[in-house]
C-alpha cells in the first residue's frame, strides 16, 4: 500500500458502535458521501451480523471488522477463515503472537491489524498486569513482536504513534482509536490525541465515532477533522 495515497475520505474510520442495525445503516447512508470507511466492532456485529457488513461493502465503502480476535490459534485461524470473499479491508486480533500468526496464516487477503494495548488502558490498568514497564513499554514490545511475524499493522493510541514510527519504521499500517477533536469529551478513553497530531505524529487511519456522531453540524464536524488531516499531511 502506497500509505501517501490513501484518499481523505478514507483517513477517517467512522465507529458505528450503536446497537441498533438500522440506525447503524442510516449512518452509512447519512456519512458515505464525505466518509467511506465505517469500522464495525463487537456490538454492532452482534446485532446486526454480515448484513451490516454486506451493506456497506455494495455502497463501495470499505469495512474494518473489529472484534478483537483472542482464542486459541486454531480457533482464531478458523474464525477469519469465515471472514473471507465479504469485502473486508481490515480485521483485528489481539496483539499476541500465536494469535497473529493464526490469523495471517488463514490467507483470506485481509490486513490483519493486531490491538497493542487497548485506549482505556492507562497506567493503572498496566500495573495490574504486573507489567514492569510503562503502557509505552508494552505497546513498543507488542508492536515488535506482531510485526516481525508479518502482521500487516497496529492499532495504537496516537500517543505511542511517533515512538512506533521512530523504533519501528513506516512499513506498517497504523490506526489510532481514542481521536478527539480539541474540546471534545474523552468519554471512556484515556490516551487521546487531535486528528491533526494523530496524524502528524504517524498515524495513517484515524477511528473516530462519538464526536462526529454527536456533532450539531456532523457534515461541519467532519469537514475540519478532514482539513485538519490534510493540512497536517503537507
């Protein structure tokens, strides 16, 4: 992937975590013609299944299917296998080795990006792990360790975005969840970062649901997220 061409309407991976289907699609239907990259987690899968998916793949808009994949290797291989031939761009899995591998070796052509350390973690949660080093600590090793074995690319908080960039180069995805305009509520997130730092600092995808979605003026919210990342591109 030639990471500097990646369309503006793309940058943004919209976050449909709404438990309703339908109003998820009126989303897709409301958004498609400024975003064209929807991300479909957990509890929207649960709700709404392939339909979901099937639906924004026929508007020509691309899908990350995050479910955070973390089973035993033959599982996690059999699971993705069913991801094949439905159009998916990204899928995600926990960013431990086995499972890496068990994904990959499913071959469906999917990228397969692996969840370093999820953004609500902070330095409390980390400690709890027994993890001797910091959340930057865990991330920079985790990332290491997926992408020697092939792993297409990360998802990270923006805030570990330029130490990635810096220890482990730019032949590698990167999506950073927890982006929030300036003045924005951090809502469950911890480590956050503006589109324009994301950015900046490294990030190719930007997951961004709450803030546009809450917007008074979505169309506006996600004009200047859009001139913001373009301007941090320059």
């Amino acid at each position: 992937m030639n990471k500097a061409s990646i369309p503006l309407d793309e940058r943004i991976i919209f976050a449909l975590d709404l438990a309703d289907p339908r109003e998820a699609l009126a989303l897709v239907d409301r958004l498609a013609g400024q975003i064209r990259f929807f991300k479909v987690g957990l509890q929207l899968f649960f709700a709404g299944g392939w339909p979901v998916v099937d639906y924004i793949v026929a508007k020509n808009c691309k899908v990350m299917l995050d479910l955070k994949l973390y089973d035993i290797p033959a599982t996690v291989q059999l699971a993705v296998h069913q991801f094949a031939d439905r159009g998916i761009s990204f899928t995600t899995v926990h960013g431990y080795g086995p499972v890496v591998e068990a994904a990959l070796a499913a071959e469906t052509g999917i990228q397969i990006l692996a969840v370093t350390v999820l953004t609500s973690f902070g330095a409390e949660q980390v400690s709890e792990l027994q993890y001797p080093g910091s959340v930057d600590d865990l991330v920079l090793q985790r990332a290491q360790t997926v992408l020697k074995l092939g792993c297409h690319g990360v998802v990270c908080s923006a805030r570990e975005a330029t130490l990635l960039r810096q220890r482990l180069g730019q032949d590698f995805i990167m999506v950073t969840p927890g982006i929030r305009p300036s003045g924005a509520d951090l809502n469950d997130q911890q480590r956050v970062a503006t589109p324009g730092r994301a950015i900046a600092d490294g990030a190719d995808y930007l997951v961004i649901g709450r803030p546009i979605r809450d917007a008074a003026d979505p169309d506006a919210c996600i004009a200047a997220i859009q001139r913001e990342i373009a301007t941090a591109l320059e």
